[in-house]
C-alpha cells in the first residue's frame, strides 16, 4: 500500500485525460494530484469523512474515473 500523508490508500481514480489523480485515504479524506507535468503534485485535500475512504462500484460498471 501506498502512504500519502493520511495513512493507507484505499482508492484511486484518474481522469480521461490522465491529467488529475484523486486518492482516497483512511483518514477520510480525498487528495488530489496533478499528472499533467509528468509528476506527482500534490493539489488539494477536501473535508475528510468519517471512516476511510473506498471506491464504490456500481452494479455493471467496470471501473471509476473523475
């Protein structure tokens, strides 16, 4: 697993364009990141929730984007 500051991720998802990356952490909160240099650049963190946070599947739906 990896460690973004907000202990274990448990979900990531990018966008179409591969641009932005958003991780979700166990300390509730989702972080987003900018690809768009070929780095990893920390952007924002938004309100945490209670509990960690998990990517949720829709029934039929193969993967999640942003």
């Amino acid at each position: 697993m990896a460690d973004s500051y907000g202990g274990p991720v448990w979900c990531m998802a990018a966008n179409n364009a591969g641009t932005l990356l958003a991780i979700g952490c166990e300390d509730g909160c989702v972080r987003l990141f900018d690809l768009t240099d070929g780095d990893l650049s920390y952007k924002r963190s938004f309100e945490p929730q209670k509990g960690a946070v998990q990517r949720r599947r829709a029934a039929g739906v193969a993967g999640a984007s942003i």
